[in-house]
C-alpha cells in the first residue's frame, strides 16, 4: 500500500488514463432520473445509487472518479425551479465522488474530478450571456475546489468561446483542467471555428488535456481525433457514445433508427429514449480505445451509452488488467458455444438451430 498519488499528467506521461463518463443516461437506466429533463437530482435523492455507480466504474478501471454535477448548474436548476438546491447538489455529488476515489480497490487513490459543461445560456451574438456563464462556472469550480477535486474537466462544449471561457475559469484554480468539445452535426462549432482550430485554441489557453467527448460515437469522432492528436502537443481525450453514428447523421440527436423500431407508436426521435438499437457492440467500443492510444492518445473513456462492461473493455484494449478482468467473457464455458470437454456433443451440434 502506498500513499503516494501522482497527479494527472504524471499518470498520462507513464500510460492510459481512463475516465468513466456517461452518467446521466446509465442513472437514468437504472431508474433515478427523467430522461429528457436530465437533471442529477441523484447526489440528493438516491446518494446510494450513485455511489454504487461511481463503485461499478472505479471496479471496471476508472481512475477518474468524476463528480456527477453534469447539467447540475444555476440555470437547469433554474428550469427545473429548484435553484435553492444548487450548492448542496453540487456538494453532495463531490463528496460522494471524493468517498469513492480515497478508497479504491488498489494501491493508488483515484483522482477525484470536479465538472462543468455547456451551460445551455451561451449566445455568442449575445456578451451578457458569457458574463453569466463566467459566474456559473466560477461557482461550481470553487465548490470542486473546496471539496477536494484533484482534477477539473470541462465538457460538451458546441460554442468554441464558451469552452475558452470554461478553461480559463478552471486554469484559475492550478487544477490540473481536462477539457473536451462536442461539435454537433454541422461538423463545425457553433461560433464558426473549426474543430481543429478549436482544440489548438485550448491547448494555447494552457489545456492540459484537450480532446472530444459525447455526442459522437467512434466512427464520427475518429477522424476528428486523428487531426487533432497529430496538430496538438499536449495530452488528448477521446470519450465518445457508444452508438453508432453516421456521416449523415455525425451525432446522436438525429441518429434514425436503421432497423425502425417495431413498438407501432411513432416517437418524434430516437435521442434519447430510442437509441438502444444502435448500440456499440463492445469490441467496436475496444477497437476505438485501441486505435486511439495506438496514436498517442492516453486519456480514454466512453460517455453517453457507457456502462462498467464497456469501461473495462477500454482499459483491457490498452493493455490494462482491472479489478473487472475477473469477469471478462469466457467463453470456453457457454452451455453450447464452450470448447470445455463436458459440453455434450449432441449440445455443440446443435448450434447451428440454435
Ligand atoms: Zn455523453
């Protein structure tokens, strides 16, 4: 046992980093969220099952325990008409991330990130906005401070200028600052600057990782991934969905069901209630993982779409044994598809019709 903790870069520089994103659509899976409204109202309602979540990740190989404050900010709370409860949310769900990051299941404690994102109130036509942005950042970041985050990330970020003004404000507080951006379908920030352009940007405002998150999955991000780790010099993050999006279709919000849902009621879309069907499977999940750390990129995960499964098939694709690999497939095994000798014959002869 060790008390030692290296800090993030000194995690990057000697390998992979992984982070488990994906925390509003898995909470809301497991039945402690309206879907749509996507508020964390958890860290309040249901501590417990958000502290079993944050367990089921670090156990499948998080080493970033991420503080479960997405969309947890003035304005949704404001949405909702439960602003009061915006500072003992944003505690709540630091204290139970920073409960499961000093008690991991190795040697090293994890590292407890504190979390801002797209505020939803960014106009780049409109100056009054950026200032109210600023306080909503500064606000959740002195929170994570104060709780004891030992990282800040910033994500889902469409506005370039908005992600600039994030970074700055978590560059404030000597944090260790991950940020990543979600272009939407036009393949361009909403401002007009380009992905690239984006992230180099970033990385000149003193990024210390810099990459993409959500929106996209693998094969919609990749190709963004690959010029941006080629053009930057600092670390990279690339945490796509798990679904399969499409160049007509680059990100989840208007991803068609290919196969057309069978349920005989037509739903307006399929984000975010009807996108099951164009899951990942996992090994295009651990090929993603794999192709990205191939070209440098150490700072890796899955948002929208991840689940345990798949955060440990991320760390086992770069070379990483978890707490998780215990369980990985075994196939040798299965009733029928097993090549153990005690699987009957007449058993394995029946795959076929199986
Ligand atoms: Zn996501």
């Amino acid at each position: 046992m060790t008390n030692k903790k290296r800090n993030l870069i000194e995690r990057l520089n000697s390998g992979p980093v992984i982070c488990a994103e994906g925390f509003l659509f898995e909470i809301e899976k497991r039945g402690y969220m309206a879907s749509g409204e996507f508020v964390p109202m958890v860290s309040l309602e249901h501590p417990e099952a958000l502290e079993n979540l944050h367990r089921d990740f670090q156990h499948a190989g998080s080493d970033i325990v991420q503080a479960f404050t997405y969309n947890g900010h003035r304005e949704k709370m404001k949405v909702i008409g439960k602003e009061k409860l915006l500072e003992p949310l944003n505690r709540a769900a630091l204290k139970i991330a920073k409960k499961v990051a000093t008690t991991p299941l190795g040697a090293e404690h994890n590292l407890m990130a504190g979390n801002i994102s797209n505020s939803n109130i960014w106009n780049d036509k409109d100056p009054k906005t950026h200032k109210k942005v600023e306080q909503m950042f500064s606000e959740m970041v002195n929170w994570a401070v104060d709780e004891g985050a030992d990282i800040l990330i910033g994500e889902t970020f469409y506005y370039a200028e908005e992600a600039y003004t994030a970074l700055k404000v978590m560059k404030k507080t000597g944090l260790p600052s991950v940020i990543t951006i979600a272009p939407m379908g036009e393949n361009i920030m909403r401002d007009g600057v380009s992905i690239l352009d984006t992230c180099k940007e970033l990385e000149q405002l003193g990024g210390d990782v810099v990459g993409m998150n959500c929106h996209r999955g693998p094969s919609t991000m990749m190709p963004y991934l690959k010029e941006v780790r080629k053009a930057l010099k600092c670390h990279v993050a690339g945490l796509p969905i798990n679904y399969r999006t499409t160049n007509e279709n680059p990100t989840f919000f208007n991803l068609p069901d290919q196969n057309g849902c069978t349920c005989g009621t037509p739903h307006e879309t399929t984000f975010p209630t009807a996108l099951d069907p164009m899951q990942c499977s996992r090994y295009e999940i651990r090929k993603f993982a794999k192709d990205a750390f191939d070209m440098g990129i150490n700072y890796l995960g899955v948002c929208c779409g991840a689940n345990p499964m798949l955060i440990r098939e991320v760390a086992e694709a770069v070379g990483l044994k978890v707490p998780a690999s215990r369980y990985r497939e075994n196939m040798k095994n299965h009733y029928m598809f097993g090549t153990n000798d005690r699987i009957p014959k007449h058993i394995k002869d029946y795959r076929g019709k199986a």
